[in-house]
C-alpha cells in the first residue's frame, strides 16, 4: 500500500477552445479507494496525450464528450499497488487525470516490460502505433517507390508512419507546423517536407513536393489540407483518414465526389477498433522493429498532475516533438 | 461490299442542356469509305446510349469534351463488310454515330455469338456489365445477408448490380424514377424502393426503406442522393462511386470528411479501365449467369440513327427500362 492516503485529480470546468488552458479544470482531492474484491488500487504513472481526449473534452466525437465537472478520463500506464493483481505489475487502462486510479482488474491490462521503454506502450506500442501500422499495411498497402504524404508528421502518429513507410521503401513526404520540426524531420530521411505554418497554397506546394506525384496520403490533418491532397494526389490514390487536427477550429473538410470519381481515388476512413483481429500481428511487427532499432519514439514529457493542461496544448498546437507524456508523481 | 454509297452521320452543333435534343445535333453524309490495307469496313448495327457519352457531350468529363462539329462517338456494335475480317464478323467498338465506319482493324474487337442476345455485348458482356460485376465483387465485396443500396437500379449498370447482388444473397433497396420504374423494380425482387421523383428527405427515405441498416451503397447517381447516403450508412459501410447521374444539372455532392472518418466508411471512386486485368474473369461469370438464366437484360429500343439524340435523352431523363439502344439501319 503507498503511504499516500490522498488522491488528486483534474475536472473539466469548462470546454477549451483552440487552446487548452488550466483555468479549463478544477484540481479535486479525496480519499484514496482502497480495492474491494476483483478491483486493483493503480498509481497512474504516466498520462498520454492524444488527439481523441482533446476532441471529447471540446465536444461529441468518436465517443461522447466528457461531462463538465467530472474527472478528465484518458489512457494512462501505471503500476500496481495492491488488488488482484501483483503489486508493481505494469498495467494500462483508462485511468484518467489522476495521482490513483481504483478500477475493476478488466480494466488493468497488464503488460510485460521488454526492450522498449515503458512509455512506448502509450505510443509505438499502443493506439498510436496499432493506427500508424495497420492503417498503412492494411489499408493503404503501398508498394516500395512509391510517393507517401503524410499530415502531422512530427506527432506520435505521423512520426511512426513516417518510420513505417522509410522501412517500406517508400518516399515519404512530410507536413509539420514549423521550421524546428520540419528540420527534424529531414534530418529524418523524409524526402521533402512541407511546413504547414507557411503555405499559401497547399496543392501547388504539395505537387512541388512531390515532383513524381503522391500515391498515398496518411490524413492526421483534415480540413484544407485533405481537400488539397484530393487535388494533388495521382490517379488512383489512396487515402487514409486518421485525425483532423486542423478541424478543430477550422471547417471540416468537403471533398468533391467528382474528384474521387474521375481519378478513381479510394477514401478510407480508418478506427483502429475496427481491426482488433490483426492487434497481434501489427504488436509483433512493431516490437520487432523496435528490437531492430528501427523504430524510435520522440518524447516529450511533461511533469507532474497539474502540468496535464499545459501537455494537452503542446500536443495540440505542435510544441515539441512526438509523443507528450505527463509525468505525474514528478510535481 | 454494301450497295448503299452514302454514309450518315450525326455531328454535335451544341451542347445539349440537360435534355437531348435533335437540335443539338447536324445530319450529315460522305461517301463510303472503301477499307484500306489494315483496316475494316463495319456496318454499324447498334449504337450504346451511355451516361459516360452524355458527359462528353456537355464537357470534359473521363474524358475531353467532344469537339463541336465532328461526329459523334460512341460504343456500337456492327458487322464487318470487308476488309481485314471475315464479311459478317460481329465485331463491337467506338464506331460513333454512324451508318458505316472505316476503322483500323485493331479498333474492332471481333466477337463471339453466345447464349446471349448480340446486343447485350453493349450491357451485361460489355461495360456496364464489367462494371456491375467488378464494382460489386473486387470493391464492395459483400457478405450475404448484408444490404445493399443501389441508385440508378432501373437503369443499365442498376439493374445488372440489383440481379448481381441478389445472387450474391444480398438485400437490394433500389433507387429509380418514377412509379412505373419502381414497380417493375419490386416485381424484380428488390426489398424495398425509394421513387426519386417523390422523396423529399433523402435520409429519412433511405432508413425507413432499410430498417436494419445499410450496409454498401452502389452509387451512380451522386449528388444529394450520395451525400444522403453518407449519412444513412451504417458504421464501417462501403460506398462505390460508379456514375453521378444526378449532378448533371445539380451540384456535384460535397462529403464531409468526419463523417467518414467518424464511421469508418470506406469510398472507392471505380474506374473499369482500371480492373482490365480481371475482365476476363468477370466476363466468364457474366455469361455463365447468363447461360444459367439468372441475368437478365431489359432493353429499350429506338429506330434510326436519327432517333439516337432522342435515345440519349431517354437513358439520361429514365424513360424506359434497362439499356437504351439504337438500331441504326431501321428507319
């Protein structure tokens, strides 16, 4: 049992707009729940930030939004205290912002530690990494030389594409908001990279880009963007939707059926839930190609429950790069 | 050698509106032209009314628009009178809207007489049949017992994909104009009928017509009867883009990115030049369909090759059934 007895957690107080602010949440504190039968006590070591908690904090998404003065959710690891499972045992689950987490055992997945660090199982070997491979190898399925544009490369999702596609032997093509990250991501084997904080127009810089046309387009973005690459990517394109991050405060996109018609284009909307059948297949290949080292996750990580806000918005608005991570037993 | 000397032909004098008129198009004639070395003197027997062929009329479209003042093209079919195929040779190609065409021996595709009627190689063995066929079976790829959408079912490509997919097992709900059409639909064996001249909210038409979901929507019509289904899917369904008959004179439809990434909807725009490398196999399950009686191709004819703007109008407006002909030497 820790020797804490008090547990801390973030409520959202209000919904944030396109920046996330700690005046959005409310800290509450309360007894520590000690486990009841089948339940497991969890000290959240380490909350992930993603795109999906964002957009149920501002509203209706692929899951509902979180209600006003309730404890943010949000998939997190940590380790066991006591319950049904071994104390120390590494688990992940939706524990939520908070220092505690008192769940059913269910709800604790427990994972083996391995050659990764342990937060990877947040990010390449997690929903973001099962999202990056499968939507890649089983959707888009592109053959080596061929041309990948992909959206929000510098985030967790878009960094592992890009790593994924180089292994393919694809030519990979980047879209990051700003000059550090776009650096970044040259000096990481992307062919060319587009800086999203500069474009005027998105076709003509995509078709620069890309002098020998864009076969596959990994959408993380949405909006303008995807309209764009309908009207750049070659004949026979494939494309798959994964985020919007730029839908956020913008129109989302509108895509002309005609275009998806005369260049015979295949959109593919992609919920990585929908391919829990091939989990174990994309966790093998990734685990592998981590043990290879040819897989990296960047990190960049946050300190402590309060700094979980902060987190949300670097993560939103491209401040640092890959995968952002709370801390949250570091105040 | 045919002892007519004269050949007549229709060429385009202005583009039509969304009716085909005969005043659109200019009579004209020239002699025959006697085959040279390579070449083939074909009798132009039947011409195909085709949506693709309406597109090129008013505009640029798969392909450019037509030239005003040069003679129509178009799918016909015919039979050879000399030159470098046997006399009678049933032979189909882009012979245009002609009496007699001299053609390169390699732009008329020879062709065997089969259980079916010669003119279905103009529909159910030609492209709409490939199109039905492969659209269905290499995109869709529907598991029996699911439901399947189909606009434009009273049409060419429509009712091939309502027989196709009832064979497949397949729940067919059928869009078409007009009551006559539709009630030839439901003595065809489809589920339920949507009559596009009545409906006002196309959703609501749609899921009231499919009370346990929809779960692929072959679409030829686009436009709002797209952007309905769009929304009338069900999680994880399909859309093929086969034709947009309903955007000739209304806007082209305009899909919402999240609705497709929210649902998981996959939509493929279908080309059939793109899937020649499995003509083959689609042509032999045509025929042995056909041998077998279980595909059926209704037709309307029309006499004379100055009926075929009239014919045009008729495919295009859906008046009468199946595919639109032109018997060209029946004046």
């Amino acid at each position: 049992m820790t020797t804490e007895t008090r547990n801390f957690e973030l409520r959202l107080k209000q919904r944030p707009g396109s920046d996330v602010s700690p005046d959005d949440f409310t800290l509450g504190d309360s007894p520590i729940e000690a486990p009841q039968a089948g339940q497991v006590l969890v000290k959240v070591e380490w909350l992930s930030m993603d795109t999906y908690l964002y957009e149920r904090t501002i509203g209706d998404a692929m899951g509902p939004a979180i209600p006003l003065g309730s404890r943010m959710p949000g998939r997190a690891l940590g380790t066991v205290v006591s319950g049904g499972l071994p104390a120390g045992t590494l688990v992940s689950g939706d524990f939520g912002w908070q220092k505690y987490a008192t769940v059913d055992a269910s709800a604790a997945t427990a994972l083996e530690r391995n050659a990764a660090p342990d937060t990877w199982y947040l990010s390449a070997l997690g929903a973001p990494g099962l999202t990056a491979w499968l939507a890649l190898h089983k959707v888009l399925k592109p053959a080596a030389g061929k041309t990948l544009l992909v959206s929000g490369a510098a985030g967790t999702v878009g960094s592992l594409v890009g790593q994924l596609a180089r292994e393919l032997g694809l030519n990979v093509i980047g879209i990051a908001g700003g000059a550090e990250r776009c650096k970044w991501l040259m000096q990481h084997g992307y062919q060319a990279v587009i800086d999203r904080k500069t474009v005027t127009d998105w076709k003509q810089a995509m078709l620069a880009a890309a002098p020998n046309g864009i076969d596959f387009y990994y959408d993380n973005a949405g909006g303008r963007i995807l309209e764009a690459a309908v009207q750049a990517i070659a004949p026979g394109g494939r494309i798959v939707l994964c985020g919007h991050s730029g839908e956020y405060t913008s129109p989302t996109a509108k895509l002309t059926a005609t275009d998806l018609l005369y260049k015979g284009l295949t959109l593919h909307g992609f919920r990585v839930w929908d391919f829990t059948a091939q989990f174990k297949e994309a966790r093998a290949a990734l685990l592998d190609l981590i043990i290879q080292k040819k897989l990296h996750m960047e990190e960049t990580i946050h300190h402590g429950l309060a700094s979980a806000p902060a987190a949300m918005d670097a993560m939103l608005n491209g401040n640092g790069l890959g995968k952002h991570l709370v801390k949250v037993h570091e105040d």
